[in-house]
C-alpha cells in the first residue's frame, strides 16, 4: 500500500514499530497522548527564544531546522515524511531554542509531548526503551550529517548529499538546501548543472 493511502495513525505505529515493537493496546495509549497538527507552509512549529516541550514526527511535508546569524537564515536541518523533527538541544536541556522549526511546505505531523512521553515511561518500560532508541537515532542522524558535511568540500557535499539523502533535492529550495550545505546558491547551482 502506497504511503499516499496510508491513514496518519498507520504511518506513525510502523515507525514507532522500527524502535520498539509496539501491542496494539500500547499504541493505542501512545496516540492518546499525541497530538495531530497541520501546518501551512511558511508557519513555524518552534520560535527562538521559546521552550521546545516536544517531538514532532512529520506525516507529509518539508520542515526545516534554522538558525538566525546577521538576519540571514542558516538551515541545520531538513525533515522529510516519516522523520521526527526537534531542536535537540532545547529538547533535551530543557533551554530556550536558539533555532526555528518552519514548515517549508504544507505539513501534517504528531506532537508528542516530552513531559507526556516521560508519563509514559512510569507506565511500561517499553515506552522508555521506544523514547530511548527515537533519540539515539535523531541523535546519531543529526551528528553524522553535520560531522560529514563539515569537513567535505562544496562539490563533495552535494555528492554525500545526493547519495544518502536524495529526496533533500526535490523537496528543498535551492536557497535553503545551499544554506545547509554552507555554500552560496551559485556555488551550488553550478555544482548541479555540472551532474
């Protein structure tokens, strides 16, 4: 079945399912404490200077992860459908965001509630185990991106890029996916028409 078929809920549980094998009666539980949102494209899921309390994980759509340098819009991050999307720091340390989440195109996505996903780990530790295993992936993806794009050259980012994450291309402005990749969109531009 084609994911364009797939109900929001279904979407959710078989990516919940690759951590931790949820019952059915656990996900049910899970749901429950989750919230769907739908976001037109340009609105923001987090602000700087706000307290992001939760997870989101994107059904459909494009949201980006920026932070603001001169005025200017530096992208960290680009969550696609099916990927959990967070300011990690804030997340985790309970600080206010230095970053934005904002939708880059129409999006619907689960908010999960940390101090709710946290009540859930006092329930069954197959909570804990899932919300352990959600964040080492995030981490793990987050700092092998931004490790390796670090240290390549314009024309090996967008290689490493078009490799392990393809679909960045066609879901992504040109002048955000530059920004990520920390060259200018000529750079870039030029870097494409050469492929």
């Amino acid at each position: 079945m084609s994911d364009n078929f797939k109900i929001p809920n279904q979407i959710l549980s078989e990516a919940l399912n690759r951590f931790n094998e949820l019952t059915n009666e656990e996900f049910e539980r899970f749901l429950a404490v989750t919230e769907f949102q739908e976001y037109r494209k340009n609105d923001y899921l987090l602000r700087y200077g706000n307290y992001h309390n939760g997870l989101y994980f994107v059904i459909d759509g494009t949201v980006g992860l920026f932070e603001l340098a001169d005025a200017k819009e530096n992208y960290l991050d680009f969550f696609l459908s099916k990927e959990f999307a967070t300011d990690l720091e804030s997340l985790t340390t309970k600080t206010l965001s230095k970053k934005n989440l904002v939708a880059l195109s129409d999006c619907a996505v689960f908010f999960i509630p940390r101090n709710s996903l946290l009540e859930l780990y006092d329930v069954s530790s197959c909570y804990e185990r899932l919300g352990r295993k959600m964040l080492e992936h995030i981490v793990t993806q987050q700092h092998k991106l931004t490790t390796v794009l670090k240290t390549l050259s314009p024309k090996d980012k967008y290689a490493f890029v078009l490799e392990n994450r393809p679909e960045l291309l066609q879901q992504v402005a040109i002048k955000h996916l530059a920004s990520y990749l920390g060259m200018a969109r000529e750079t870039l531009s030029r870097i494409r028409g050469q492929r």
